[in-house]
C-alpha cells in the first residue's frame, strides 16, 4: 500500500517522518491502521504541539504566572453560619434549582488512570466498602437520590475518551445505566492529542502501526461538549446550572444544595469546592487570588517554595486545595466555548512505552514524553464572578488515584473514607455503629443524614458489615 502523496509531503514538511519507521515492514491491515490514524490527526496543531515540547516558547511557569502577590481567596465554608449569605438561605435556593430541576451534571471519566493500574476505565472500579459497588454506581446512583427527593432528573453527560468510550458504553447498558433515564445521560468522547518525543519533538509509535496518543486532560470537556452537541442537548432540557465532577472521587458532593445556593445566590459563573490543605506534599491544585481574578495553580507548577511557604496563623500561605468539583452557569460554558482556545495546554513528562528502531518495545524508566493536556479550571479567570466553598475533606473528598497498598489514594484509603463518612452521618441520625464494623450508604437511596430516618429509627444498632438504604432497607 502507498502512502497518498498529499500525506506522505504534510508528514515530511512537519519533520514527523519517524512515525512510518516500520511503514514497509507492516502488513496490509496494520499499514491501513496507521494510515487511517495519520489521516486523522490534524497536521497544523501538531506543528503547533511540537513547538511546546522545547521550553522557553511556552512553559507552564509562563501559564502560572508571577505568583509573588497571589493570595487565598475568601471562601465561604459549608455549614458556617458566619456565611453570607447563610447556610440556610442557601440549602434553601439549592433545594429550589433541584426541585425546578434546572441543574445538569458532567462527570469526567476519560483519564487513562495510569498510576491506579486498573485494566478498564476507572468507573468500572468496585470501591463500595460492603457493596462492591462500582464508581459509577455510586456516582450515577447521588442523581438518582436527588430524582428520589426532589422529583426531577438530573441531566446528566459523561465524559468519555478513546481509552475509555467502548468499555464505559458496554457498562452503562449492561447495569441499565445504573438506574438513571438513558434519555437524560449524554455520553460524549474527548479528543486525543499525540505524545511527542521530549527530545526531538516527534511523534513516538507505541507500536509498529500506532502512534502513541493521550486523552487531552479534564479540560478537553469544554470543545467535546460544544462540538458533540452538547451543550445544546442541556439546553434542550432546561439546563441553567451545570456542575462537574471527577469519576475518581467516590464521596464526591456536585449536588450539595448549600454549595449550589451559594454558587445562585452569588450569582457566580463558576463556582468551585475545596478542601483546606494542610500538608504542602498534597497533590492537590490550589486555588489562588491574583490581580483581581481567581485561578487554580496545578500543584506540579506550584513551586516547593511556595507550597510550604506558611503565614503568621501557622497556615499554608495557599491552602484552599482544588478537589475539581465545579458549578457553572450554562450561560458561562455558551459563552467561553465560542471563544477559539480559550483553554491553553499544559504539557507534561511521562513515561510512554515505545517501539525502537530494532522493532522491540521499550518501556522506559524516566519520562521520554510530553503529553499535552487542558485544565478545566483554567476557565476561572474568565470568570465574572467567582464563588469559592470549603468542604470538609471527610464528606466530599476521597480520590481513587493509587494501586492497592500505595500510601494514599489507594482502594483502602477510599473504602475507609466511605466508612468513615456513613459512620458519622448514621451517628447524626441517631443510629450507632459498632466499633470496627464496616457500613455503606446506598448512594441511591440515602443523600445525607435526613434520608437515614426513613430506614432506620434512631436509637438502632448496627453490629454486622451493612449497606444502608437500598432495595433491602
Ligand atoms: P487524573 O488527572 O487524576 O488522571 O484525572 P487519571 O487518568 O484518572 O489518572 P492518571 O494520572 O493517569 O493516573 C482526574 C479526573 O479527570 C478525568 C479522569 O477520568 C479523572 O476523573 N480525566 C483526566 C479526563 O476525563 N480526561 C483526561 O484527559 C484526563
């Protein structure tokens, strides 16, 4: 087979010759392979990706920018009563937007999750401490709880990428969408950018007839919801309010009423949780304020300085880490879709196994790449208003980011998390829990402590590994 002459002059003016290295060596089927994915890449951005991958031309310092002034912005705190407005105008205005059913949600489920090494996407994991539930059961199954109490669907789009769309489609259909409406959940699938070699810039084959690709980052959701049709599928619905949130992170809360109040009745654009930060080796963004904006400083461009860097109070100087569950004015999302790359890429050095020239694979122990990658909060600065709330870790914050046995995020760290935080919402509703006992909140079935008293009285003991709610409840 021949390479048609317009692609074979477009891959040599780009110097990007390396990638047809096993070009004749390759058998029919494996040269269409490789042509069919060659054809489909987008030669002018690549052009413009291989510039990024030599630093000074664009660095990832020159997108953090002089952080000498930033500060930590105000935040308001869930439950505060010092709050303005207060906790229960705001469980008030939250509860409104639920029951007019003007809230959609997009949960974010296209990372490769390379460090947790799970063969399949991260929400086919089973987290659920008694339940085996997967990350998409107990995810999808907080909509479901919200229909339960307020009487409407929560629209719902999950972000899906070429590592993950085939397998997280088969899941949805084989669990019935995990009881959701499939008319009310879109799944759409973010684009793939190349890896490129950190020191030539040249595209890298992870085999002889393929070229190695990455999802483009949380942030890819932006251009994949707007040219997917997305956006306009939420419109359809009556969608004012949008809300994101990560598949990773089980005790996730996008839905919280009072954090939805305070993002209405600040009449924020973007609104954004997050956690205190306590130790500066967290892997956690920050939020900081700076030159009359708010922006998320990603904590690999977060120099060690200033990470430890501590105030009189004994506080981190920036300590309000970003745990990626956001609110957004549908409005906002219409208006910064339409603006031309309105999201810049970070890049990022990884390790990406490759096929050398004596046609064997390499895995390499350093980083040997650049992935390209946007960040979603990199829409903040633009921004109007801002609302910034802190939740405690111990209710909205349990990422799955590690294997098994690693010395945090890992399986055990997310079960006892969820443990832990039933334990204290049955405490709340006057249900004790004997030590060492493992219990589960159906997510379905129970949103909060309120939900509790429909399935348990108080003054009920639990002494044997239970999930809470449910169909046996
Ligand atoms: P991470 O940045 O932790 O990446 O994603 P990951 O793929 O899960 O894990 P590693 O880094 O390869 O080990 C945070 C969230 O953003 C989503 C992930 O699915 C996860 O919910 N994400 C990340 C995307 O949807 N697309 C991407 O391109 C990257």
């Amino acid at each position: 087979m021949d390479i048609p002459p317009l692609l074979s002059e477009r891959i040599g003016q780009s110097g990007q010759s390396a990638c047809l290295a096993f070009w004749d060596r390759l058998n029919p089927v494996s040269q269409a392979r490789l042509l069919h994915q060659l054809q489909a890449f987008d030669w002018d951005q690549l052009d413009v990706l291989r510039e990024l991958v030599f630093p000074p031309i664009a660095t990832d310092a020159g997108l953090t920018g002089n952080l000498s002034n930033a500060t930590t912005p105000a935040c308001l705190q869930v439950g505060n009563p010092l709050n303005a407005p207060s906790p229960a105008q705001a469980l008030a205005r939250g509860s409104l937007a639920l029951a007019e059913g003007t809230v959609g949600a997009i949960l974010v489920a296209g990372g490769q999750g390379t460090r947790l090494g799970y063969a399949g996407p991260k929400g086919l994991y089973a987290i659920g401490p008694v339940s085996q539930a997967s990350l998409f059961e107990i995810l999808l199954g907080k909509l479901l709880g919200v229909r339960r109490r307020f009487g409407k669907d929560v629209p719902l789009a999950i972000m899906t990428s070429s590592a993950t769309d085939a397998d997280t489609h088969a899941y949805l259909r084989s669990h019935a969408y995990c009881g959701l409406n499939p008319a009310h959940v879109f799944v759409f699938c973010q684009q793939d950018l190349p890896a490129l070699d950190a020191a030539t810039g040249c595209l890298l084959l992870e085999a002889p007839d393929r070229v190695a690709v990455a999802p483009d980052g949380h942030g890819g959701m932006l251009g994949a919801l707007s040219q997917s049709g997305g956006l306009d599928w939420f419109a359809q619905r009556g969608t004012e309010q949008i809300v994101s949130f990560q598949v990773d992170n089980p005790l996730a809360m996008p839905l919280d009423r009072e954090f939805l109040g305070y993002h209405l009745l600040c009449q924020a654009d973007f609104s954004t949780q997050i956690v205190r930060k306590l130790d500066p080796a967290q892997r956690v963004g920050v939020v900081v304020a700076h030159a009359g904006t708010h922006r998320v400083v990603e904590y690999s461009d977060l120099p060690a300085t200033l990470a430890s860097e501590r105030l009189a109070n004994g506080r981190l100087r920036f300590d309000a880490g970003s745990i990626a569950v956001h609110a957004f004015a549908k409005s906002f999302l219409d208006r910064v879709a339409a603006i031309p790359n309105a999201l810049p890429l970070h890049r990022a050095l990884k390790a990406v196994p490759v096929w050398d020239a004596s046609g064997r694979q390499v895995v390499p122990d350093a980083p040997n790449a650049v992935k390209f990658e946007r960040f979603i909060f990199d829409l903040m600065p633009l921004a109007h208003r801002v609302c910034v709330v802190e939740v405690p870790a111990s209710q909205g914050f349990a990422p799955l980011k590690n294997p098994s046995g690693a010395a945090s995020d890992s399986p055990q760290h997310v079960r006892a998390a969820l443990v832990q935080h039933a334990r204290t919402q049955l405490e709340k509703a006057g249900v004790f829990v004997a030590d060492g006992i493992d219990v589960e909140l159906d997510a379905a079935t129970i949103l909060d402590h309120e939900d509790i008293g429909r399935v348990l009285l108080p003054g009920s003991r639990i002494d044997r590994p239970q999930v809470v709610g449910g169909e046996a409840s």
